[in-house]
C-alpha cells in the first residue's frame, strides 16, 4: 500500500500496553484519523518525541485496516512550556478534546487546526494574555468555525442596533433588546420551547469581542484588549455558547476550573 505524509497535531494519546498507545491526530489534509503507536511511549524509541500529546510533526503512514501505522515521522513544535504549567496544561488538554470533539474523520479540515496551533501557541508563549481570554476567543471562534455562527449585527427581533446590555440567545443564534427580550415572555412558542430559553446577559464591551473574534483573521482572532472586569462575563458568555451547541461539558474543562480555584 502506498505511504502517505500528512503534517498532523497529537490531541488524543490512549496506552494500549506498557510502551504502545493509540494516538488521535489532527491534520489538516485528513481531519481526525487514528495511529497505532507501536513502542512509541519508551523513551527509547526514535518517534517519541514527534508522538506526545501536543506535538505537531511531519508523519509518514501506511494505513493497514482500521489504524495508520508510522513509517517515519519528524517534529516540528512541542509546544514545551504548556508543560511547565499546571494551568496550561489543562486548558490546553481541554482544548485538544474540544478539537477532538469538532474534527471530522477523515475529512479535511484545514481551518480546525490552525485554530488549534494558534491557540497552543497563545497558552504556551502569550503570558501577557490571560488564560481565560484565550480559552473564551478559543471557544467563541471554535463555534463560529463549524456552523454555530450567530447574528451579531442587531436586535434579532426588531433590528434595532445595540448599544447597551442586551440578551444573546444562544440556540437560536441571535441578540435581542431588552424590549424584544421582554416581548418574549408573553409569547405562547416561547413559553414552550425549552431551548429558546437560553438567554446569557452580553455587555457592549463583550459584544465587541465577540464581533471582533466572528470575523479575524485566524492569525489575528486573539489581538483584542478586553477589560480585566469584562473577563469573567466573556468566559461565561463563551463558554455556554459551545457547550450548549455541541450538547455536552468534558471533564477536561471540569478539571481547568478545579486549578483554577
């Protein structure tokens, strides 16, 4: 079978015996796809390095059934100081999962993993930026990227443009006034729809993050200043919006917030 040569991301390592394991990579020319890692946990073992979770290395495979087996594979980044960090190194392990989550098998997916590079890069060498700024635009942008963009030009409602608190609803993708929002309340369908009821409070200043993150450049999703006290409302804001989306939390994300505390 022909070998192919894919640059790729380690987001997922499981052991299968005392020096194999299972890696998950990310590429941008084949989405998700799965390597048996054989002998490659000894630190003996010549692709150790290129195969730890977080490193993003030249791989050259043949696939045989369902795994791709390594015929040669090269780092390029380690992406080393996430783990010197406890702090880091769980939000990066979160945001890994959330790749993990998102990326299709096997399908090319070029976009998902320069966000993901551009976001370790942030955790591992932007300590000007604090954490929690680069795991909400993370987030935010994740969402946006694979099909969850919402409204933000105005009111969903009326149209109106929005110059003070207003309300995001999260599954139907929209902003509304707090006029609309009060509207609502009365309204028999929303009254009985469940999941139009979630509703998170977004403050002018977070609103223009969160415009800014929906339309950057990748390389520049992460260049906006946001107060210190507009932080933890972004966090939420960021947060629920995804995980709402993709219907379920991660462990990993659980885990974040206890080193946080």
């Amino acid at each position: 079978m022909e070998d192919i040569e894919v640059d790729g991301l380690v987001i997922r390592e499981t052991k299968t015996g005392e020096a194999d394991k299972v890696i998950t990579l990310l590429t941008s020319q084949m989405g998700r796809i799965t390597i048996n890692g054989k002998g490659v946990s000894s630190l003996k073992n010549k692709y150790a390095a290129s195969t730890q979770l977080f490193s993003y290395s030249t791989f050259l495979l043949r696939k045989k059934g369902n795994f791709y087996y390594i015929r040669d594979t090269y780092y390029i980044e380690n992406f080393m100081n996430i783990r010197y960090d406890l702090e880091k190194l769980a939000l990066a392990n979160y945001v890994c999962d959330v790749a993990c989550d998102l990326a299709p098998e096997s399908v090319e997916d070029p976009e998902l993993l320069q966000l993901i590079l551009n976001t370790l890069y942030a955790i591992a060498n932007m300590d000007k930026l604090p954490l929690e700024q680069i795991k909400g635009a993370f987030e935010f942008r994740a969402a946006v990227q694979e099909g969850f963009m919402p409204d933000l030009s105005g009111c969903g409602k009326c149209g109106c443009e929005l110059t003070e608190d207003c309300q995001l609803d999260v599954m139907n993708g929209r902003l509304l006034c707090k006029k609309c929002r009060g509207l609502l309340e009365t309204d028999p369908e929303y009254l009985q729809d469940e999941g139009a009821k979630i509703m998170i409070r977004v403050s002018p200043s977070v609103l223009a993050a969160l415009r800014y993150i929906e339309t950057a450049s990748l390389k520049r999703f992460l260049s906006f200043s946001l107060d210190k006290s507009e932080l933890p409302l972004f966090a939420v804001v960021c947060e629920r919006y995804l995980l709402n989306h993709l219907e379920h939390g991660f462990s990993s994300l659980e885990y974040y917030k206890k080193i946080k505390m």
